[in-house]
C-alpha cells in the first residue's frame, strides 16, 4: 500500500526541530562561518545583542535537490523533511541565535560547511520559492473545494499561513476564483440562471480527457427537469435544468440553467425561453468547436423526468386527471381516486400531440412544440420513479398496510425485516445500500427498492409470501430484470411487455379496483420506451438524481440559494465524475498481497492476491464479492493470481457449486436469465481468466441452498 504523503505542518516541525540541530552546531563554530560567505552577512556584530533562545517562528526554507555540498547530518546526508539519504541544500534564516548547549564535538569541521555550489543563484531560489508558493496555494485550494470548507474557515486559515507565506491571497474568493457577479433573470416565482447549454457541453467533454473534441462528429444528449427541496423548515427550492451526454460516449450530469425560488416556475414559456432559443440554434447549425472551423452536430435523445415534471414541461393534465395518461388516450374512472383500468387504449403519437387534437389532454402549449422533438416519443418513463418508488414500494405497503384481504401481519414484517437484514451482508459492494428494516420503509431510498425488487425479494419472499401473491410479484420483477439487462432487453422485451400487462390485470383481483393507479396502468407502456431507447437505465433518473443530491448540499443557508449555488459551481465545489468503478480506470488491477492459497503447483510462480478491481467490477476472495458467472456456470473465488502486479494477465481460482438447477420455472424458467439455486461449492478447483468472466453474481442463502443472480450492469455479451 502506498505510503501516506505527510501533511504539511507535520514537515515543518519536522524541518524546524533538525534547523535547531544545525544551528546549535553552527553557533559553536562561528569561527568558521566567518570564512564562509555564504553565512558572513548573517553573524551578529561582536557588540550586538545576541536574539534569546525563543526566537520567532522560521520562514519556509528552500530545498534545491541535488546539491553534493549541502549539510550532512550525522555524515549520513538524511533528508531534513522525509528522513530520506538524499542530499539537500539549506538556505538559513535571518537571524541566528548563538547558544543551544551542543557537543562542539559532535561534527567534524570539514564536514560542517562547504561552498555553495557556483550554479545556484538568487534567481534560482526565488523561482523555487515562488514555484512552493504556488504550488501550496493550488494545494489550499483543492483541499477547500473537496473538503467543503466554509469562506469564513477558509479566510481565519489563510490568515494564519500568510504570516510564513506572504504571497498567499487574504480573501478566500481569489483563491477560489469566486464568480463575483451573478446575473439572475427575474422569472415568475423566483430567480433564473442561464449557465448555456453550448458552453456546459464544452466544459463536459474536457473534463472526459479520453475524448478528442477534433474526432466527434456528433453528440447525443438527455434533458432532466426536476424540483429540489432544499429544507423542511421552508418552501424554498430549486429547479435544475440538467443534461448528460449519452452518445458517442458518456458524461455526468451537468448544470445547462437553474430557477430558485419558493414554488416551482410560475411560467413554463419564461422558465426555459434560454434553452429553447439555444436548442432552436444547435439543433439546426451544431456546435462550434472552439479554435477550428468543424461543428459537432447535436441530437435529442429524450427528456428524463418525472410524472408531475413531464406534465408541467408539456403543459398537460397531471396523473389525477381523467386525460392525464401521457401515453394513450384513456378517460380515467374515478374510484375515491383516479384510475386507468385499461390497458389497451389507442395511443398517442408526436403529431396528435403537435396538433393539439385531444384538447382535454392539454392546459397550455409547451415552449418546446416547434422544435424537432418527439413530445410522447421523446418522453419516456422513468422507471425509477415508476416502478422503484412507485409500484415496488405499493406492494409493499399492501402487504403492511392494505386492507385486510391481502395484509400480511406482523409476523411477516418480522420475517422479512430479518431476511432483509441477514441478506446484507451477501451483497456485493457494486450495491451501496444493502437494505433495512421495514420499519423504515418511508424512508427507504429508490435503490433499496430496485435492489429488494431484482435481487433480494424473490428469494426473500418466496419463502414467506402467500403464492398467489408472490407470483404476481415475480411477473414484475421477471420483467423489469429482463427490461433492465442490456442483454435480454432486446430478446425479450415483448415478453416481458405481456407479463408487465398480466402484472397489472391481476391487480384487480389480488388488491381491489382501487389499484388502478396511473404508477400501476404505466407499466404497460414501459416496454415500448425499452424498444425505443434500450434497457430501462439508459433512459433513467438515476444518475440526476444523485447530481441532485450533490447541488443540493452546495446550498448552506436559506438566503440567496441561486448566488451560493453558483459561486460553489465556480469554485468547482462539485464532482462530474461518472460514479461507479467503470469510469475511474482503464485497467484492472489486484491489491492486498497474500500467501494462504490455493495455490495448484502449476502456478507455484504467481502471486496471491485477496481483491481484483477492473473496470467493469471489483473482485475479492471475501463473501459478496466472490461470485462470478463464466463458462455458463457459476463460481466461487477462493484465489486471485497475477505474476506481478503491474501484469495484464489475471487468474482466479474458483470452486464450482453442486446441483444447480431451476430457481424457478415461472413466468419462464430462471436458468435463462442466468439465475441458478445451487448447493454447496465442489472441493475441485479451477482456474479462470478474468476475460472469461460474463459477469458477476449475487449469492443468496435460500434454505440449505444458495440462489445466484447475475448484477445486471456487470452482464457482457457471450
């Protein structure tokens, strides 16, 4: 493991406590300074005062490396920082005080002091001087952004460094490179920003320093709009308009415009005029590639946003109207709440909508008619809100908390509580949250509910769930996996069409009429988004919504939301960084060197290591992170080898599992989808190649078995 660079202060004392050795030495031997001239302008008069012992603290030294005549210290030439043999050339201070009660004995005097070297000159140290003072003032800097540091901080602590660093800024704006003037727009409601689409696009493809801007010739984009509270004590909320580019390759959110204020935009047509006149420009003259003459065409793929969201970009009836289905034209019924029974209405199209031909469907016209943009084709659904917080979390409220028909009782909250919680520690560590207690489920997270859906609740429930209930569960979660996979989505995306519409005629049935919801009636149309963009996160709010999460913890007090955000967004207080292992390296590699085995002779030359990190999943020996699919079966890793670890070739050492058969066998059987229950891993071992692995498994304990599900963004096309 690479060894922690020291802090500075740390190195400072550790400076100063070795200058007080020295000058100790020296103020016994002043004899010899005055033949050296580089110390005779620093020795006191014969009649001066001599400083007292606590004298004040010492500026920072000039370090010149390599210097063969600098000071030894104990004829060994340590490094007066890092305790390093290297040799170093120490420029003193000022003023040197005369007495610290050394042995006079203890360094020879030819070793003592030597000539400077010819080649170092004032020039010289000033420009390694001011290369240091630059230096820690981008290091200030970047530790500010990233750790979050308040000005008020920030400012007490450069107030402190310039005593020893003169050269540092007393305002924390100018190290910061604060934006001073933010120039908001008046909206309805609030407060607009423009940050501009063309240049935030720009910004997005240099912070991907794998991607040359001269070699694209087109870029495909997404939108997302969406509300932000930012406290409970107030209304006081934000508006983000966001963006991520999704093709030829793959961004991070960014920033395009933003509203704040304390209800949401007053006037859609004010709200987004800036993006749509700038929209109207590229999408009709593309991108001007700075410094060049090429342009870079631009493409819409879609909008991402939420149901109440694509209602008010749109301009139509929201959920609860009888027209507010934004993909067929279904008069809802109204059952103590509005419901779409049907699930086979016509279906809307980009011309109907363009032309205003259901006029109950409609309460104003969108500022983005005109623009060559699908208005239903190009709105797709977002399953997270859909189906993770929405049809998932459903069930498991009736379950709960529904009528008495399909409740379940506290012993099933019990039970599954407990299920839940000893499932954790089986998933791997691509799955941030492991899942909790029932109890909680209000506050349960939207990948608690996509990992309880796919992963842990079949098995969980399979056990413990009524089975005419937990089969018109697994009609959803079949789907939804199917639809999630970059792999089955294309196979079987009509299939799972048909189990998404069974799923929602049953609801009748298992839980009364009343759950005819628009969340439950949407799941028919999802395929059809599936068909048009690919699997479900392609096309999903899951990486805006965890921008969100990072715009929001920007804000720090209630006044002037739109400046602080944007003044943090100009210090580079955010990380665009892809989450996740893919987008952090191009190679694996292995860590944590072990010699415990297996190891068969054949590889008695390679070298044992417990974690394997590549760029598609992270590997380890331990539980969780140990199970892979390869060779169209599962595995147990019980060794990682490598020959170095600098080396490209990586082996594993993997144990299979006995009696793998069906998990289940409807809606389809399970071993199609890769899904296996299986016994105990076997006692013979085999080796693996890493390029072999199609992807890596959750392993569940499921009775006296285990149940292994493929993670569905680890899957690779055989």
């Amino acid at each position: 493991m690479e060894k922690r660079k020291p802090e500075y202060w740390k190195q400072y004392r550790k400076v100063r406590s070795r200058v007080h050795e020295h000058l100790s030495v020296i103020n016994e031997k002043c004899d010899l300074m005055d033949q050296n001239p580089l110390f005779s302008s620093h020795v006191p008069e014969e009649n001066q005062s001599l400083p007292s012992t606590d004298f004040e603290p010492l500026p920072s030294f000039i370090i010149q490396e390599n210097d063969e005549s600098s000071f030894s210290d104990h004829h060994t030439g340590v490094d007066l920082i890092n305790g390093s043999s290297q040799n170093h050339f120490l420029e003193t201070p000022q003023t040197l005080p005369t007495s610290y009660g050394s042995d006079s004995n203890q360094i020879d005097e030819q070793e003592q002091f030597s000539d400077p070297p010819s080649y170092i000159s004032d020039s010289d140290s000033e420009l390694d001087d001011d290369i240091r003072e630059q230096g820690l003032e981008d290091e200030i800097q970047n530790w500010a952004t990233t750790f979050k540091i308040t000005h008020s901080s920030l400012r007490a602590l450069l107030s402190i460094l310039r005593v020893y660093h003169p050269s540092l800024p007393k305002d924390p704006r100018t190290l910061l490179k604060t934006n001073r003037v933010t120039e908001s727009i008046e909206v309805d409601g609030g407060v607009y920003y423009h940050f501009g689409f063309v240049s935030s696009c720009l910004q997005a493809v240099e912070r991907a320093s794998s991607v040359c801007l001269a070699e694209i010739q087109s870029i495909s984009v997404q939108f997302n709009i969406d509300g932000l509270p930012l406290f409970k004590s107030t209304n006081a909320q934000l508006w983000p308009i966001l963006c991520r580019i999704i093709e030829p390759f793959e961004t991070a959110p960014f920033i395009v415009g933003l509203f704040s204020g304390n209800k949401k935009p007053g006037n859609v047509v004010t709200y987004l005029q800036h993006l749509r006149e700038e929209l109207d420009n590229v999408l009709q003259n593309g991108i001007n590639i700075p410094n060049s003459d090429k342009k870079v065409s631009v493409k819409i793929s879609c909008f991402v946003c939420d149901t109440p969201a694509r209602a008010f970009v749109k301009q139509t009836k929201g959920h609860s109207g009888y027209y507010g289905c934004d993909k067929c034209c279904q008069k809802g019924k109204w059952v103590d709440k509005m419901t779409f029974p049907e699930v086979d209405s016509p279906l809307r199209t980009d011309l109907q909508f363009d032309e205003l031909s259901n006029e109950e469907h409609h309460i104003g016209q969108s500022p983005f008619i005109g623009l060559p943009i699908g208005m239903v084709s190009q709105f797709p659904l977002d399953y997270m809100h859909l189906v993770c917080l929405g049809v998932t979390r459903r069930l498991l409220w009736l379950w709960i908390k529904g009528p008495l028909f399909c409740r379940q009782g506290a012993g099933f909250v019990k039970q599954v509580s407990l299920a839940i919680m000893e499932s954790s520690k089986y998933m791997p560590r691509e799955v941030l949250r492991k899942g909790r207690h029932l109890s909680e489920l209000d506050r349960w997270k939207a990948t608690e509910f996509r990992q309880f859906l796919l992963y842990s609740g079949p098995v969980i429930l399979s056990q413990l769930l009524p089975v005419k209930y937990y089969r018109h569960f697994m009609l959803l979660s079949v789907a939804v996996y199917c639809l999630s996979s970059p792999v089955f989505c294309s196979y079987y995306c009509e299939y799972a069409k048909q189990l998404l519409v069974l799923f929602v005629k049953q609801m009748e049935e298992l839980y009364g009429n009343k759950q005819y919801v628009y969340n439950i009636h949407a799941l028919v149309h999802l395929a059809d988004d599936v068909s048009l963009y690919g699997s479900l996160d392609r096309f999903s709010a899951f990486p805006f919504e965890s921008f969100l999460g990072r715009l929001k913890r920007l804000v720090r007090k209630p006044n002037y939301v739109l400046a602080q955000v944007v003044n943090r967004l100009s210090e580079n207080c955010i990380d665009f960084s892809i989450t996740g292992l893919k987008s952090s390296f191009s190679e694996s590699f292995v860590k944590m060197q072990h010699h415990n085995g297996p190891l068969p002779m054949e590889y008695s030359q390679y070298l044992q290591f417990k974690q394997l990190i590549s760029p598609e999943f992270y590997l380890s020996i331990k539980q969780g992170d140990n199970c892979i699919f390869a060779r169209g079966k599962a595995w147990l890793i019980t060794n990682i080898l490598s020959l170095a670890e600098d080396c490209r070739e990586r082996l594993l050492i993997v144990e299979s599992f006995t009696n793998a058969t069906e998990f289940y066998t409807q809606p389809l059987q399970s071993t199609d989808l890769h899904i296996y229950k299986v016994g105990q891993p076997s006692d013979n071992i085999e080796v693996v190649n890493l390029n072999e692995i199609t992807a890596k498994c959750v392993i569940l304990p499921c009775k006296s078995k285990y149940v292994v599900i493929p993670l569905l963004h680890t899957f690779k096309l055989e």
